[in-house]
C-alpha cells in the first residue's frame, strides 16, 4: 500500500515539472510574438526550479518511475 501511494506521488511530481517546464516554455514563446520581442526573465527561485524540473524529467525519461 505504501508503495502505491509513493508512486502516486511521484507521478504527481512528474506532472507538476511537466507544466512547470511548459509554462517557461510558453512565456518564452509568447515574449518572441511580441511585436518588439523584450528579454525573458527569470528570478533566481524560478531558475532553481526549472532546473529541478528539467533534471526530474530527464532523470525519469532515462529511469522511469522504478518502485
């Protein structure tokens, strides 16, 4: 039972990257739209977890979700 819940878990944090990682995606996509295209910025928290983000999807794409 603890097993199944854990994996629920981290599905859930599967899928919180996976938007997180498309919101940037889509904010840099719609600043390049922009009649004149402004810089895209990024505080130093939302950096930290992007890269979390990008390091959990690339770690379960090559690892799977493994219990």
């Amino acid at each position: 039972m603890t097993i199944f819940i854990l994996n629920k878990i981290l599905l859930v944090i599967f899928l919180m990257c996976l938007l997180n990682c498309s919101k940037h995606i889509w904010s840099m996509i719609m600043r390049l739209r922009e009649e004149l295209p402004s810089k895209y910025q990024v505080t130093t928290s939302e950096r930290f977890l992007l890269g979390l983000s990008i390091s959990y999807i690339i770690t379960t794409i090559f690892t799977g979700i493994i219990l």
